[in-house]
C-alpha cells in the first residue's frame, strides 16, 4: 500500500511540474537528447584513446594511416560534445535563458548525517567557472503567518531516507493553493524525516511575491521558497 501511495505522489509531483514547464517541453526534450550525446560521446572518446595507442606497436611500427582517422574521429566528436554542451543551455524565441542548472556531489556520514572530508582525488576534468552570473537570491522575510503544516510520511522521502526536495515545492505550491509561476526560489536549510512535523508560514513580500517558510517544532528552518506570479 506504501509502494502504491508512493507511486501516486510521484506521479502527482511530476505533473505539477509538467503543467508549469508546459511552454518549455519541447525545449526540454532537446536539451535532455544534447545531453545524452554530450555524455555518450563523452565516453566514446577513450575508447577512440585507447584504440590509437594499440597502433603503436613499438618503436617504428606505427600504423600511422589508421592512427589519422582515430584522430580525425576523436576530433570530430570533441567538436560535437562542445557543440551539444553549449546548446544545452536552453533558451526561448527570444535567446531568453530558461534553465540553468549546475550539480555538487559529496560524501554524507549516513549515521551523523554530517558532511564527510575526504582525501579522494579526481583525476579527470571539471570547469571551473560560476553556475549562474548572478547569485541566487537570499529570501528574507519578517513576520510570517501560520499557514498549515505537514507530518512527513514514508511517501515523501527518496533513496536517502530524507524528504525528497521536490516534496517542498509541492508543500509550497499545496499552501499558495495556486501554479500559475513565474519564478520559484527555494532554499533547503535542513533535511526531515518520517514522523517530523513541518509548521508552514507565509508572508506576501512587497514586490507580490509569496515566501513560504517550513519549519520544525524547534523553530529550526527546513526549507524558504519564494515565488513569483505570471
């Protein structure tokens, strides 16, 4: 029965998010197929790599014919993935940026639930370069007002055991009773689990922007979401 209600949720999450990205689907499904070669040829390449170095047999036994056409493969490929990884960026009619997104990965003691410093070294390429060009906004507010709550249950956690952070978006967009967004901001402070109660408050912000604020019984903040209106 926790599978099926599982299930359900996602199912109604993922909706949600569909209805609001509507316009942008198409857009969407481009920027996922560059994706996709972008990582395949990713990955091709050190095949190309390894065949290359399996022509050089020795010292003047060099198949240099085929060696060519590896290197000519191996260079159109990098051209493409460049190609695709710059068009993944995605943009609207009017060369708007839409979406953007970067991703940070790290090591969790799973019995602390605290960050782990590590000694592992990664020995292959990154860009090192800002996500956005512009800092993602701190929410501020002053006085929010109750405006409901939620006990977390099974159905809302991921493979981690802790609330799914999409599951504050839809508690957000449960508490504003509305979708039609513009913008969505939202912050996660503190990870939940079965049995925490989250306390909801609201407070409309003085460009007309909703803030909704999760927090513990504590008072300890969860989550801060700000959203603006089409």
């Amino acid at each position: 029965m926790a599978t099926d209600n599982a299930k359900m949720n996602k199912a109604g999450t993922m909706r949600k998010v569909l209805s609001y990205m509507k316009r942008y689907i198409p857009l969407l499904v481009i920027s996922l197929a560059l994706s996709v070669v972008t990582v395949a040829l990713t990955l091709y390449f050190p095949i190309l790599t390894g065949r290359a170095i399996d022509l050089i047999v020795g010292k003047g036994k060099v198949d240099f014919s085929a060696m060519t056409a590896i290197l000519t493969r191996a260079a159109i490929i990098v051209v493409i993935a460049a190609a695709a990884q710059w068009l993944t960026n995605i943009c609207d009619e009017d060369e708007n940026l839409i979406v953007s997104a970067m991703s940070q990965w790290c090591i969790v003691d799973f019995e602390t639930r605290k960050l782990v410093r590590s000694a592992l070294e990664f020995s292959g390429e990154y860009i090192d370069i800002p996500a956005f060009e512009e800092k993602i906004e701190k929410i501020k507010y002053s006085d929010p007002q109750a405006a409901g709550a939620h006990t977390v249950t099974e159905e809302d956690l991921d493979i981690n055991c802790h609330v799914n952070n999409c599951r504050y978006a839809d508690m957000t967009s449960e508490i504003l009773d509305r979708n039609d967004f513009q913008s969505f901001t939202i912050n996660f402070l503190k990870e939940t689990v079965v049995g925490d109660r989250i306390d909801m408050f609201m407070e409309r912000a003085e460009d007309g922007s909703d803030i909704v604020v999760g927090m513990l019984e504590d008072e300890s903040v969860v989550f801060q979401a700000k959203v603006t209106y089409l």
